[in-house]
C-alpha cells in the first residue's frame, strides 16, 4: 500500500476516534447535567438517521410506541424532539406555544423562500408577525376568501366537464384533482391560469425540494454531499424558473395599475393586493418584491398540493367505503333539489359532507409532521429538560391514530364528527391536521372551501367505480414521502353520469 494512503487512513482513523470520543463524551455529560426524554440508541455522526423509513411519520410512531409520547431523536447532529400524544401536543402548541415558535433554519427553504422571507419557514420575529398578520387580514380571511367564491365554482365546473369528457373511459383524478387546485390558486394569487403541465411540471419539482432531506442542514460537515448529489443545482434551477415567473407576473401587475388606476379594487388577486400593502406600508413596516414573492410562492406550494391531496384522500375512501358514499350522495342530492350543480350556499346545510372532510383530515393528515418548530429557551416539559434550540416536530398523523383518543382509529368512520365539536381550526389537540397556536397555518378556510365544493359536486354528478371491475377494497392507499403525503399510484375510476 502507498505510504501516502497508509498516512491517510492512519489520519482519518484518528478522526473518526476523536469524533466517537467527543460524542460519547458529551452525551454522557449532558446526561448527568439535564433530564432528558428517552432517546433511542444512535451512531456518531448521523444520530438516529439509521433508524428512519421513507416514511418518516410511521417510521417515529413505531420509534414513540417503544420510548414514549415525548423522546429525542437525533437527525444528524441535530437533537430532535417528537411529539406523540395530546397532552404534548397542547403543551406545545398552547401552553408553551411561544417558547416552540420559532423555526429552524433549513437550507432548501431557506433558499427556495428568498431568505425565509415567507409564513410557513421564517423564524419567530417582528418579519414574521408583520407578514403572518397580511396573510391573516389581507389574504385568507373569511371575507377575502368568500370573495373568491367565483373563482372556485368556475374551476369546478371546469373539472367536471373534463371528467364528462372522459366517460366511457378511465379519468386520473389525481392529475385532475392537482390541474383543478392549481388553476384556482393561480387565478386567486395572479389573476391568471398557467394550465401547461410544464408549470405543474415546476410546481412538483417544488414540493419535491422541500421534502427533500438535505445532508448538510443535519450534518454540516457532510454539507458537500448536497453539491455531489446535484441537489444544489436542482434547488437554483428550480428557484430561478420561478423568480422569472414571479417578476413577470409583478411587473405586469405594475404596468396595469399604471394604467388603470382607478380600477384597482376589481377583481383583486393576492398580487394586487400585496402591492397595495407595499404601496401604504402601514405601520412603518415596508414589504419588498422578495416578501411578495416569497408568500405567493408558499401559496402555490400550499395551496395546491396539501389541498389536492385532501381532494383525492377523500375520494379515494369514499370509493373504499360504499356505504359512505351513498349517505354522502344521498345528502347532497337531497339539498340539491334537482339543480345541476352544488353551490356554496347549499354547503352549509351538509353536515355529513363537513364529517367525511374531517374524517379525511384525520385520517390522512395533509402534512402529517406538523412544519418543524424550534424552542427558543430552555424549557420544562412532561418532566422533562428541554434545552433551547431544540428541533421539535408534533407527529399529527400518529396523535390522530392514537386508540386511547380515538374509537377504531384505523376505520374511515366520519359519523365520529357529527354532533361533536371538535374541528381542525388548532383548538383540539388530538386533532391537529394545520397546526395551532401562533404557527398554525393562516389557509385553512381556503382549503376546506376548495375541498367541499370540489367533493360535494363530483359525487352529485357522477358514480365512481375502479376500472375492470375491481372492487373499492382493492384500491392500493401506499402513500408518496414527502412533505405532503399524497397517493403513490393515481387515483384512476370510471366515472358515469347519476342523472
């Protein structure tokens, strides 16, 4: 062997003994000085990276059945609490909610969101709480959201004539499902529609950037692996395809209000009317071209993909359960009174609609770890020592499996929520699906509206059968990783006119 490889070997084995003994050293150290929540067996270097599935939420459900609602796991070098219990998940998110507000700081966001200059990923601060209180007042609230209404019934009915057009023959619903949600986040955020599949082409390499595990924001001294795995160059290339878009969009939202000054007030998309909060910079606080583009962008990849992903989880069980979708389409043909399509005035009157999209938010959480929290000082919790920095994720999906909560957890039953006051807006702990307490997600209300005026009209109108005559059973539910879990094999029926 060369002398020079023989030096090296000797050079690395040194290192890695010097790593090991760090760790060992300072695990035992801070054993002795903080009570710490049960954490499983982990290597130097990767933590517990070793003991993670694709499927991250199951795989920390099975790791929390053995070390507990509350244990610390290690992703890289980086300490990670999860929470799997209601009592957690309300210390969490109410009790200690401003000690868990903050965000860690994560590469691909980072860079995706012009610096974390979005909702979702910025950290805790005056940006944040400026933005947050645009996207609440401005953007997504109830009355902005009711001004979309149009918007909303158009697309439907857009998708429904498509699915018309595939009678006889199979219909992907969850192409359908992702083309429908994207055209009415495009028409409510930029006025417009982008139906091309190579913007819904961009808009999942997005998604895919986001759930993507990036080496060095877990082990800095790996970060290279990022660059020889190309996801770098994945990341600026898909950045760069939207900033253009985005400019383009603001500048020729610019040079209409030049010219149609007076007309400002109609048919406000969110563009417009991030430009207009620029423009009055309310409260000394002053929103640039990057902000504006950093929460349109978080819109889109919000706004589609999590809300299709309901569409389609709903579907997809109300197909696997017969008996469901006859007392669904039972309801909205009643209230319906022989019209040819569901509006939003009749949803109200659908209480069994309103169960079935909630025993779909529970059982197929949208973002089944809530979006990564990060403690700002140390804390005390369920006994424990929680120092400040600490990764925290709530495990949503599991709390919402979770028997000692939930009757038959693992059967699709939405006649759990009728007469029950339990809902998704962060107030019920053990069900959680877009988060609580000051993090929670501001476009709940949008989504929801999106969800059951799509599901109402599409079981009104139509049957939905498996083609070749299988039976709903066999419908294959293998969920896609990522950030958002949606189906791994797309949703193909067979689709026939009920009247």
């Amino acid at each position: 062997m060369p002398l020079f490889i023989q030096i090296f070997a000797f050079v690395l084995s040194l290192w890695v003994i010097s790593i090991s003994f760090k760790w060992i050293l300072s695990n035992s150290l801070s054993k002795n000085k903080k009570n710490l929540p049960p954490s499983p067996w982990k290597l130097p270097l990767i933590g517990n990276l070793h003991q993670l599935g694709p499927s991250l939420h199951r795989s920390l459900m099975d790791m929390a059945k053995k070390h507990g609602p509350l244990m610390l796991v290690h992703v890289g070098s980086v300490p990670m609490l999860v929470a799997t219990s209601v009592e957690a998940s309300q210390l969490i998110l109410k009790t200690h909610d401003l000690i868990f507000c903050n965000r860690p700081h994560l590469k691909i966001a980072n860079k995706i969101f012009y610096g974390l200059k979005d909702i979702a990923f910025a950290p805790y601060g005056e940006h944040w709480r400026q933005v947050k209180s645009i996207a609440v007042i401005q953007l997504l609230s109830k009355a902005r959201v009711q001004s979309f209404r149009k918007v909303r019934e158009e697309e439907t009915a857009n998708m429904l004539h498509e699915i018309g057009e595939s009678c006889g023959s199979s219909v992907n619903l969850s192409d359908l499902f992702v083309a429908h949600t994207n055209n009415v986040v495009c028409r409510v955020a930029l006025g417009k529609t982008y139906r091309g599949l190579k913007f819904r082409n961009l808009l999942s390499r997005l998604i895919g950037l986001l759930g993507y595990f990036s080496i060095g924001s877990y082990i800095p001294l790996l970060s290279w692996v990022d660059r020889l795995s190309g996801i770098e160059r994945k990341t600026n290339e898909v950045c760069k395809e939207f900033d253009d878009l985005l400019e383009g969009v603001i500048e020729e939202h610019i040079k209409k209000r030049e010219t149609k000054e007076g007309d400002q007030k109609e048919a406000q998309d969110l563009v417009d009317i991030l430009l207009d909060v620029q423009r009055e910079s309310a409260g000394g606080f002053v929103i640039d071209k990057d902000t504006i583009k950093a929460v349109i962008l978080e819109l889109f990849a919000a706004g589609t993909y999590t809300t299709s992903a309901i569409i389609e989880w709903g579907t997809s069980e109300l197909i696997r359960h017969p008996r469901v979708m006859k007392k669904l389409q039972q309801e909205v043909t009643e209230i319906a009174n022989g019209r040819p399509v569901i509006t939003e005035d009749d949803l109200d009157q659908m209480n069994y609609l309103k169960a079935v999209i909630k025993e779909t938010l529970r059982f197929h959480a949208p973002v089944p770890l809530l979006v990564q929290r990060e403690t700002t000082q140390d804390v005390k919790l369920m006994g424990y020592d929680i120092p400040a920095g600490t990764s925290v994720v709530i495990n949503a999906w599991a709390i919402a499996r979770d028997p000692t909560v939930w009757e038959e957890p693992e059967e699709f039953t939405p006649e759990r929520f009728l007469n029950s006051s339990i809902d998704y807006k962060g107030l019920h702990y053990e069900f959680t699906p877009f988060g609580g307490g000051r993090r929670g997600c501001p476009g709940a209300q949008f989504a929801i509206a999106v969800n059951e005026l799509a599901i109402a009209n599409l079981v009104y109108k139509y049957d939905l059968a498996l083609p070749n005559g299988k039976a709903g059973e066999e419908l294959d539910m293998t969920e896609m990783p990522g950030i958002a879990a949606h189906k791994k094999s797309p949703l193909l029926v067979m689709a026939t006119p009920r009247f």
